[in-house]
C-alpha cells in the first residue's frame, strides 16, 4: 500500500475533538470523573457520590486506554494522575446545582444593588483602554 493510501483509508481526527473523559450516563444518575489526589474521592463520597462499579466503555475507540481495576472505572488523565468514575443520584445532583445557583444569583442580587448607575442592571458596562 502506497503512502498516500495509508493517509487516505485511516480516518484524520482533529486535535481537540477526541475525548477520553466520556462514559455512557445512567438513567437517574449524574457520572463525572474525579481526579484521585489528595482526600477528593472521600469528599465526593461525603456528598452522595459513588465509584461506579460496574463494566462500562469509556472513552472515544483507541485512545484513552482506560481501565477496571477490580470493577471500578480507572483513566490515566496525565502528569501521572489518575480518575475514578463515581455518580450520584439525579435528585442530589440537582438540589446541589439549585443551591449553587441561589449562590450565584445572590451575588448578581448584590451587584444590582450596589449599581451606581441609575436604572441599570449592573452586569454590563463598557471597558476602555488608555
């Protein structure tokens, strides 16, 4: 097979489009990988979480190269670090985004309040460089 009919029969893939974080989500339960450093695993546990512990593919087709230790889902994720996948049930995972977003939008509250301008809302404005 000649070089060009080597470039042509394998499929180019953008840099950039390959993703080697992405697991098939569970009916009622929100997945993401965490990074094992430190004591995060034990806090995701603390907020409802749990290692997924059963097989699934993860990844895009011959990259990532991820793994089950024992039956947990295991990813290098570079700089010799490695990702668990866990999950939480879809009821916490949505009480914790509405209490993120009260946060938030007390904040926007309080920026609105403190507008010096009359009649505006305090998130926009213009930026001018000298």
């Amino acid at each position: 097979m000649t070089e060009i009919n080597k470039e042509q029969s394998r499929k180019r893939i953008p840099l950039g489009s390959r993703n080697i974080l992405t697991a098939p989500q569970k009916p009622g339960f929100v997945r993401r990988f965490v990074n094992d450093k430190g004591d995060r695993i034990q806090q995701f546990k603390d907020a409802g979480y749990s290692i997924v512990d059963e097989p699934t593919k993860v990844g895009d087709p011959k990259i990532g190269k991820a793994t089950q230790l024992g039956s947990t889902v295991d990813v290098h994720v570079g700089g010799n670090q490695h990702a668990l996948l866990m999950e939480i049930p879809k009821k916490y995972y949505d009480e914790d985004q509405k209490g993120e977003q009260a946060k938030i939008t007390q904040v926007e509250k309080e920026i609105q309040r403190n507008s010096k301008t009359p009649g505006q809302d305090g998130l926009s404005g213009q930026v001018q460089l000298s």
